[in-house]
C-alpha cells in the first residue's frame, strides 16, 4: 500500500506509517479505546490523524505524542495517505467512516463497542492483539460492494450517492401509505402501495434488509436485494437480482405527500411524488479489513446469538473431534 510524507498538521514531513481513527466520542468506553490507542501506536512509530472535532473532546495534545497525532484539515480528505481507518464504536461508526472514506477507498478496522456490530472486525477487549496485527501488517483487505444512488425529478438528476448496506425508499408521513412501481432492468414488475422498498448489498442484508424480512445473503455473493415493507399486493417478495441489474422505484404521481431516500440510515433526499430512484452496483467497492478468516456462518452465530448445541458435523469431522 502506498504511503507519502503528506502532513495535515503541520508537523514535519516524515515517511512514518499513518492511521487513521474515527470513534464514537460519545461512549466512554469509546474514548478511553481511543486513548488506549493512541498511546500504542504512536508508541510504535505510528502517526495517528484525528478529526479535529474528535481530538477535542479527547482531550488529546498532539505534541504531547511522538509521533505527534495529526489533525485532519478537513473531513472529504481525512483519509488521504493512511494504510487503514480504525473506527472505534458500532455499525453507525462504520457506516460513518465508509463515508468520510469512501473517496480514497481506505480499509476500515472496526473494533466494535456497540450491538451487534456485524461490520466489525474486533471487539473492544482485543485491544493488544489488534494493536499488533496493524504493527505487524497482519492484516487482509475485503472489498464489499456498494450501491450507487440517482435521484431524478421531471427526468432531471437532482442527487447522487452511495450506500454501503442499503438505500431504502420511505414513507415521510406515518398516516400515508407510498405509492411505487418497482422495475429492474428497464420493464415494470409490480405496483404496490407500502411503507417502503430497501434496496440492499449483501454486506447489509443482515441490516435493515434483514428487519424488513429479506433473505441473508452471504458476503461472497454478488448480487442486489430488493424488499419491500408491508406492501399490499399479491406479489411482494423479497427478491435478489444480478449485480448487473439496475433496481428503479418510482414514486407515483398520486401519491399523498413526500418519500424521502435514506442511504445507510445517513443521507436523505426528499421524494416528492413523481420522483425516481435508481440503484446499480457501485462503482467503488468499500474495503474492510479482516484479522481473522473466520466463516461467514460462525459471524451469524456469534453476533445473532444462534443456537447450535447438539451440532457434531460430517463424520468425518466427528471422526477428528474424537481422535482429539
């Protein structure tokens, strides 16, 4: 991975390694993960770079490090020349950082201090091991598709994005339903009167995807996912097309009120009707970073919990076990 004597600080140019690190300031666990951190790395020759607005309520002095910790000068390019981003706290904090970073395609660490934290790579009592894994670059880079975003009104592009887990079409009132006609690759499927449509990766299929009763759909695969909330019609099922395909909803021109687009729970767009969202695989994949190589099915039973007491697996597997 490339590396560059670029300084946001103004510290002197140097060919020190540099992270990146994004936290949930406001946790306190999260900070003092944060501080902890900080002392290590920088212990080890590494240049940390914070948001300003997060060194601040850290309490952090850059000269008081060697290394000194460097300030970002600005959020679109907090990224630019470091090997990975470190993100302390849950999902929403990855999702943030898949933002700010999305333009450099920086690897995002997850050390997960919230829920489930499916996006995560570590939790906050590996703090040592994965303090050693960035040392000693023992570390992979996975890429996750995206979705890429277009917003028209009157044929016209008014907004574009991205979304990492998924972009999903709502209801802006409680009281109204949305009126929508879904169609992928160009030909009408269905019109339903619903909540609203998620249009989701598989990295987000275990998110809202998987609240709205879509399918899980394992991270390996490419495809989009389609599911609509509480539709009434006949036809309106989860569906998984090609990553090649484009998803389009259309917000109908009798519909009662606005929709509004959410993307990763983060950015809006308002949806007045007549409005059109089309969503196609990305074209800037985001890349997270991976320490372990664990399968996808043992992440599902650690984060959701699964029962799986009486398993034995293959006999062949048995046989192993046994021997052992």
């Amino acid at each position: 991975m490339s590396q560059s004597t670029a300084d946001t600080s103004g510290a002197p140019a140097s060919g020190h390694r540099r992270v990146l690190m994004l936290t949930h300031t406001g946790r306190d666990e999260a900070r003092e993960v944060a501080l902890a951190f900080c002392k290590a790395l920088t212990g080890h020759g590494i240049i940390v770079r914070l948001l300003p607005a997060e060194a601040a309520v850290l309490g952090l002095d850059p000269a008081g490090y060697d290394p000194r910790i460097e300030l970002a000068d600005a959020e679109g390019n907090a990224s630019r020349d470091c090997e990975l981003a470190l993100v302390i706290g849950g999902d929403g904090t990855i999702l943030r950082a898949a933002e700010i970073t999305h333009a450099t395609g920086t690897p995002l660490l997850g050390v997960n201090l919230g829920h489930v934290g499916f996006l995560a790579e570590a939790e906050s009592d590996d703090t040592e091991s994965t303090i050693d894994a960035i040392v000693q670059r023992r570390y992979t880079a996975e890429d996750r598709m995206t979705l890429d975003v277009q917003v028209f009104r009157d044929r016209e592009l008014v907004a574009s994005t991205f979304a990492l887990n998924e972009a999903s079409v709502e209801k802006a009132a409680r009281e109204r339903m949305l009126e929508v006609v879904v169609e992928v690759d160009g030909r009408p499927l269905s019109r339903w009167g619903c909540d609203g449509v998620v249009c989701a990766t598989p990295t987000g299929s275990t998110a809202y995807n998987f609240s709205a009763g879509g399918p899980v759909v394992w991270p390996g695969v490419e495809a989009l996912l389609l599911v609509p909330i509480s539709a009434h019609a006949l036809f309106a099922r989860p569906l998984v097309v090609a990553p090649t395909s484009t998803l389009a909803v259309e917000v109908l021109a009798r519909t009662q009120g606005v929709g509004v687009l959410w993307c990763d729970g983060r950015r809006t767009v308002e949806l007045p009707p007549g409005a059109r969202i089309e969503v196609r695989r990305g074209a800037a994949p985001v890349r997270l970073v991976r320490l372990h190589q664990a399968p996808f099915t043992d992440r599902l039973v650690a984060k959701f919990g699964l029962p799986v007491e009486g398993w034995r697996g293959s006999a062949e597997r048995r046989r192993r076990t046994d021997d052992a």
